[in-house]
C-alpha cells in the first residue's frame, strides 16, 4: 500500500512510523508485527515498528518518525510503499531466556543486533532486560553479550599497556578518576577513560570534567589527544562504543533494576572496546551504597575477575568504603574544584580558603593509583609513595595538557570556577556526633539545586562521618542559579535530614 509522508520531527530511540487504523485493518497489521517501508528516495528497504492512531493520521497517510526519515531520506508529502514483514526472529529468543533457557551464542548475536538496529520495541526490549533479571545469564551468556555489544560498535586501539578504571557508581563526589587519569597518564601509562554523564547522581565524571574542557569528541579526536597527553576524560555516549548498552540502560533506569549479567557486560564491553589490558574496578560497600555488604561486594567482584580472565583483560577489584560521600563538593562545578584543589593541595594547605582540602579523594585516588602501578608492572613495589609524588611534582601538569587537548582552558584554577550565586546554609539542630551521611538523600539535594544541568548547583559539605558538631553549625552550603531551586533544595532537605547526628537507635519497630 501507496501512503503519503507526513513528518513527526521526533525521535523515537529505534525505528517507529504511525499508521492510521483503517489502513492497518486493509494491510492487517498489528501491533506486534513489523512494517516494511520503502521509498523512492532511497533505494534500501526499512523494516520499523508500527503504532496505530485514529485521529492524528487521515487514512492513506504515515507518520514518519526522525530515524526512518533519516535512513530512507523521506520528506513530507512523499509517497512510501509500506507492507507487512516478517517479526524479528529475535523475539523467539527473549521468549526463550523469559522461560528461564540459557541462550547460545548466535541467539544473543542475533538480540544485540536487533537492538542496535531499531529492530525492537521498548516493551520487547524490556522484555529481555528483565528476563535476564529473573534469569540470572551464565558467565558463557555474559561472554557472549559482551562480545556482541563490541561487534556491534567502534573500537578504538590505543595500543599496548592501556590502563582502565570503573566504579560500580552510588557514592556521591566520588571523582577519583578525574585525580586518576593524570596520575596514570603521568607515569607513561596510557588511560583514555570514557565516562557518564549522571542518571540519578548530582553529576557524573563527563559533567563535572565539562566545566574544565569539553568531552564530546568523535573516535578519531579521543585518539589523538591520547596520543599527545596519554589519556583523556571524555563522554562515552558522543562515541559508538558498545550502542546497545545505551539503549539497555535507558529501559533498565524506569524499572529500577540492574542485572548484575548487564552491568558486567556493560562494563566490560567498552574496557574491551578500548583493548583496556588493566582494569582496576571500585566495588564501594556500605550502608545506602549499592553494594549493602562485603559478602556482596566479594561476590560481584569475583564476576568481574572471571569475566576479564576470559576477555584477556587483567582485573582487580577493590572492596572500598562506601558509607559516605568522598570529597567535599557535590555538583559539577563544586567537584571540579575539588579535583583542582586536589591536585594542587600542596599550595592550598597555605591558603586562606572557603574550600577545605579534600583528604578522602586524595587518599582513595592513590590507593587506587597504586593498584593500577602494581598491575601495570607486574611486581610488588612502593606505589603508594610513587603515586604520592606524582601528585605532588606532575599530576596538575598533565591536567593541565589533558584540560588543553580537550579544548579547555589550562591555566583555569580552583578559585576561577563559578558556582551558583544563590546559596543557604544548612546547620544542625543539636549537638552531637556525625553518625551518617547519606548519599542517596546528598544527590538528591543537590539535584533538587538544579545539578547537574545546572553546572554551578549543588552542595558543599563541611563536615564528615565521626565529626563532632554543635548546635547551628552548618553541615554544608546550598548553591543554585536559582531562587526557586534553591528553596525547593532547602525544603527537601529539612524533609530528608541526610546527615545524622548522635543516637543509637538502628531501627523502630511497632
């Protein structure tokens, strides 16, 4: 059937047309089939997912969503032949992992490719995800997925003796990469990370590195800079490293779940993307973390270690606290400064400043600097204290010629970075000591100031766990570029209390 183009100038995320019911009775399409589309633009034939209206649509006209216009070069007003096509064969396999049967290799080859391609929908693809939830995948499955998400993308090679972190997320201020990268770089080790931007946090490593330099860069730039500096700090969503991963995450975020099978493929897909042969992963443990208990923690990192044992990839996994926020600042321009002060703290000890210097990021970065040495060496050694003097005498350097590679200003300081003119200070009731600080309840705070789209919002904390305080000390500072914002952040706080003080009471039960 002959239907007539009509534009949505919106983007659906897979391969999506409108079509008006009565022609979909004609054509007897349902909503579970598929549409072949084809036009005389473009000599390909496209195979997209049917949505059916009654109102929007005259009857012999389709509406064409941004990625269908793109691949078939359609514009408004052009005819295009559409008929019914076969379903993707992948959705007998997530029928199959629905009933709990291990998959084979081809079968999830054959869903990677679906997902790249458009082929699914949401709900199919939620499908899947949530199979794989109720299904644990097997570590040959896992393998199999990991290895599909790397065929389906770019892989960028970077060489020899590339070095690679990850944190498993949840903590709130946790940039040790941005302290990472310019130590690893300095010692001529090469490290190009590919980061996050924030989902549910006050900010990720790709927004809180946007306010020193930029981060979107395609393969062929990522690659030079990391030539020149030996790393780089880039968003890993402007490249096409592992794309079905993308696409997993944005159905797994609504649900609120994260299948340990996909968060290690996840993982391990774009370290193998960047032919990573080092990976050091940050397993934090504790209360409101992701990981509640070491038992946990240990499990998960035995995944890891297994995985990377397959793909050729030399993993440790470091079990570190998670019971706090690390660092002092939360939202992108706040951790920038943290991360500057950091890395020039030796000044800073000296200076009359508002900002205190961040001790647990530095301590929790070297720690980890000195695993990647020890990796990377392959023999036991003093890295605690080699990495204590690259900080000292070359970190800020490399930062700076990384900061300038990424079309940054490398001479910008700690005190040059803006943050939100609006601010309050929110102090404590009553004396005691620090018991807790949640970094659940901090991100939200700080999201509810308007980061991390807001890059100047957000808090400042001025204490930490086991502190002393006293009554109407402040605990930390609000910042927002916004009145409104800001009021909204100092109501949910009042509501939320994130930082518990004195008490041993662990639980009420009535």
């Amino acid at each position: 059937m002959k239907l007539k183009s009509k534009i949505l100038h919106i983007e659906a995320g897979n391969f999506v047309v409108v079509i008006n019911e009565e022609d979909a009775k004609e054509m007897g399409i349902c909503l579970i089939d598929r549409v072949e589309i084809y036009s005389d633009n473009c000599k390909n034939k496209l195979n997209a997912i049917p949505n059916f209206t009654k109102i929007y649509l005259n009857k012999g006209e389709i509406g064409i969503y941004e990625e269908v216009r793109q691949r078939l070069n359609i514009q408004e007003g052009d005819m295009a032949d559409v008929s019914l096509s076969s379903r993707p064969v992948s959705l007998e396999y997530i029928r199959k992992k629905i009933d709990g049967i291990n998959l084979g290799d081809e079968e999830i080859k054959a869903i990677v490719r679906d997902i790249v391609n458009g082929n699914l929908s949401s709900v199919e693809l939620a499908g899947f995800v949530i199979a794989t939830y109720v299904h644990e995948m097997t570590s040959g499955e896992t393998i199999s997925l990991i290895n599909a998400m790397v065929e389906t993308g770019q892989s960028i090679d970077f060489g020899e003796n590339v070095v690679d972190k990850h944190s498993i997320g949840g903590i709130a201020g946790n940039r040790t990469t941005m302290l990472l990268v310019p130590l690893i770089a300095s010692a001529n080790l090469k490290i190009p990370k590919t980061s996050s931007r924030a989902i549910t946090s006050a900010s990720g490593t790709a927004d809180t590195m946007e306010v020193l330099a930029k981060v979107e860069f395609d393969a062929e730039k990522i690659k030079e800079i990391v030539e020149k500096t030996n790393g780089c700090m880039v968003w890993g969503g402007a490249i096409n490293l592992a794309p079905a991963d993308d696409k997993i995450i944005k159905v797994e975020y609504p649900l609120s779940i994260d299948p340990d099978s996909q968060m290690l493929a996840s993982v391990m897909a774009k370290k193998k993307s960047v032919n990573a042969k080092y990976l050091l992963v940050d397993i934090p443990v504790g209360r409101g973390a992701k990981i509640s208990n070491t038992e946990k923690g240990k499990k998960l990192a035995s995944e890891f270690i297994n995985i990377g044992t397959k793909l050729g990839i030399n993993t440790r996994c470091l079990i570190t606290d998670g019971y706090s926020p690390v660092g002092n600042g939360i939202g992108p321009a706040l951790e920038a400064r943290d991360v500057l002060i950091a890395l020039d703290y030796e000044n800073f000890k000296n200076k009359n400043e508002n900002f205190k210097i961040p001790y647990d990021l530095i301590n929790k970065s070297l720690d980890m600097a000195a695993n990647i040495f020890e990796m990377a060496y392959n023999k036991k050694g003093e890295y605690r204290k080699t990495a204590g003097e690259i900080l000292k005498t070359k970190a800020l350097k490399k930062m700076r010629e990384i900061i300038e590679a990424q079309e940054g200003n490398p001479e910008i300081k700690a005190e040059d970075i803006e943050i939100g003119e609006k601010f309050c200070d929110i102090k404590a009731e009553y004396k005691g000591k620090v018991k807790f600080i949640s970094n659940w309840k901090i991100s939200q705070i700080a999201r509810a100031a308007g980061a991390p789209y807001d890059k100047k919002a957000g808090l400042y904390l001025k204490i930490s766990a086991g502190d002393f305080v006293r009554s109407n000390e402040s605990l930390f500072t609000l910042y927002s570029s916004s009145a409104h914002k800001l009021q909204h952040a100092i109501e949910l706080a009042e509501r939320l209390n994130p930082v518990e003080i004195g008490g041993a009471i662990i639980e009420k039960i009535e």
